[in-house]
C-alpha cells in the first residue's frame, strides 16, 4: 500500500529561525505514530541546515521549495542541487505556480526537472490553470504544463515522480473559489491520461497525484475520501503545527 503524501510548503515564512524550530518540532511530535502516512515539510531553505539536526525520520522528510540545475558557479542568490544534496535533502518542490509567476518558464522547470531527477531527488511537480472556464479550455493549459516538462523523461524515473494539482484560482487567502473533490476527481483523471502518453503507459497510475489549493483541517478528508487524492499540498496550514498534524492525522484515519 502507497502511503498518502502530506506535504507542507511553508513559502517564505516564518521569519524567524526561532518559531521555524517551533513549528517543526510540533509537527515531529505528532509524526512517530504514522504508518500510513508520509509527512514532507518545505520551509525557506535558510531553515533547512538547522531543522536537518532536529531531525527528520521515516515518517517525516524535509525539502526544498526550489533548487538550481548547476553544480556551482557565478550564479548570484541560488541554491545549487548539490548543496541541497550534501545536507541530506530529499525531496524538491518544481514549478509551483508562485515561482512560475516569478519568472520560471517550462523550459527553466525542464532544467530543474532534469537535474532533479538525475541526481537521485524526489520532486512534487505543481501545475494548475491560472482560471477555469466551464468548456474544459483549462485542460489544454494542464497538458502544456505536463508536456513541455515530462516529455521524454525516462521511465525509471517514475518512482521519483509526484504531481500536485494546484488549480492557482483556488490558491491562498485571495483565492476567487474553492475545488470541489469530485472537480479534483476528474481532472486527476485526465493527469492520468496524459501521464500515460507522456511517461508511460502502463505505470502513469505509479505516479501519485496530491491535492493543493487552500486545504485545511475541515477539507482535507474529502479530498482524500471523495477526490481520491494520493496526498495533499498544504500551504497557509502548514505554518500551524496544530493544524497540520491534524490534517496528517486525518490522513492517517483514511482506508
Ligand atoms: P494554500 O497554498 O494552502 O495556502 O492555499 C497552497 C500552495 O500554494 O501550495
């Protein structure tokens, strides 16, 4: 049995290193009784060294909310695979609508993609439609992201392979609406599909697919139960300990 994936993106915050170990370590705590589930948290990466000697496990992973596809070099401001390799990190976040909003294009996340993979990384790949539309336009949009990413990666990569659907729309406290877990349902569906074509066709059903979008302790449930999710991409909850752990517990309680 796959265990559900719960991860935590805690996009930049908190500010400060002290209530990052608070965070984290409250969330350790409620992990060691896991066995159904998988906890993965991305803090800011200056946090990174520091919650490492915490302590992560079996049940408790750290990553990245990005990395950079060169070794070393005159790159000002980012954080090569290798560095994020030599402290033990596991696991990276790609294409998160945040950082594609920031400048990174398809082909920027191939490169990430690429190294990632490469070099032994898991990575939680994000995509999402900027805007739904009730004639399914928004699909073409979920396939492009997929394609110019995923085409013609090797199959022996799929175990490394996560995505997260992150409709943008349903994103954060400005979010314009919520996803239903059936809307989650179908368009897992048609990830799937393009999965087949693109990675493989028999093992594209390998590849768990999360949920992300405003999930909380009240929701979380349905979208495993009713929307199928192999897991769950937790943002704003994430920064509680209290309500994160909650949300694993529940991931925890689901057959
Ligand atoms: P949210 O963020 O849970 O705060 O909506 C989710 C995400 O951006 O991954």
């Amino acid at each position: 049995m796959n265990k559900k994936i719960i991860a935590g993106n805690w996009k930049m915050n908190p500010t400060s290193q002290k209530e990052a170990r608070e965070i984290y370590q409250g969330i350790k705590k409620n992990t060691s009784i896991l066995r159904k589930t998988q906890a993965i948290v991305f803090p800011p990466v200056i946090y990174l060294s520091d919650l490492t000697k915490i302590g992560t496990g079996k049940n408790l992973i750290l990553g990245s909310q990005d990395l950079f596809w060169e070794e070393s070099g005159a790159y000002t401001g980012e954080i090569s695979y290798a560095m994020l390799k030599n402290i033990g990190v596991e696991y990276v976040l790609i294409g998160h609508s945040e950082r594609r909003a920031m400048g990174d294009t398809g082909e920027i996340l191939k490169a990430k993609m690429q190294v990632a993979l490469k070099n032994g990384f898991k990575v939680i790949f994000c995509i999402g439609e900027k805007v739904r539309d009730t004639h399914g336009k928004y699909l073409s949009i979920l396939e492009g992201q997929l394609s110019e990413v995923l085409e013609k990666i090797p199959p022996k990569y799929i175990s490394q392979l996560v995505i997260a659907y992150e409709p943008v729309w349903a994103i954060g406290k400005d979010a314009q609406g919520v996803e239903t877990p059936d809307g989650f349902f179908q368009n897992t569906i048609f990830i799937r599909k393009i999965l087949s074509k693109l990675v493989n066709k028999k093992r594209a059903l390998e590849i768990p697919v999360l949920y992300g979008g405003s999930v909380n302790v009240k929701n979380a449930e349905s979208f495993l139960v009713e929307g199928h999710a192999d897991g769950l991409l937790v943002g704003r909850d994430s920064l509680s300990a209290k309500s994160f752990s909650e949300i694993l517990k529940i991931a925890e309680k689901v057959k």
